[in-house]
C-alpha cells in the first residue's frame, strides 16, 4: 500500500471550522450551493491513525458527517463513533455490490472494495 493517504474533509463537518488547517491540504474547494469548503488532505501511513482519531473525536454529532481517507488499495471511512477499513480486493471497472456472510460477520463489498475491519 502506499506511504501516503489523501482525504477529503468539508469545514462544516466539525465543531471548529479551522479545524482542518491543522492537516497538509492539496485542494481547496467552495461549494457556495452547500455553504462548505471542501478540502483535499494528505498524511503519511506512518501518522494514519493519529489522523483518524483526531477527526472521529473533533466530527459533529448533531448531523450524521463522515471523512474518507485512501490511498491505492485502502479506503478509510471515519464517522463519529465508527471507522470502517476496507481493501481493493479484485480490479474492476465496473461497480459492484454484494454482502455475503463469512463466520458470524457479513462481508459486504461496493465496487472493488470489501469491508475488512470494523472499529467500534
């Protein structure tokens, strides 16, 4: 996997908007129909999880926001009280769903990524 993750974040989805300058942003978006700002942020592997907890614990609660980090073979989705970990499993490009159960669990897959861990 690559050493390096990107993600994406809105100013709104925080309890302090200047919350995100504190990350290495690459992208800048307005989005004046929504009333946000849309940013590209980057981290190394290494300061991954750092990254995840300082978003889960500074994330809104009072509407259900998320942030999604990634690099080429792993997509993070971090909401509020959840982290959800899935990996590339097969290349495709066509989009894909299904959910299948394995031991206890479901599998559930979207495109070409599976859910490999979940957070509590």
């Amino acid at each position: 996997m690559s050493d390096v993750y990107h993600g994406i974040i809105l100013d709104a989805e925080f309890d302090d908007p200047n919350f995100v300058n504190q990350f290495n942003i690459f992208s800048k978006r307005n989005d004046v129909k929504n009333g946000w700002i849309c940013f590209g942020i980057e981290t190394e592997a290494s300061k991954l999880q750092e990254v995840i907890d300082k978003i889960q614990s500074n994330l809104r609660s009072d509407a259900p926001f998320y942030a999604h980090l990634y690099n080429g073979k792993e997509l993070i989705v971090v909401f509020k009280e959840k982290v959800f970990r899935m990996i590339q499993c097969f290349p495709t490009d066509t989009p894909v769903e299904f959910c299948a159960p394995m031991g206890k669990d479901r599998i559930c897959g979207l495109g070409s990524f599976v859910v490999q861990r979940l957070y509590e």
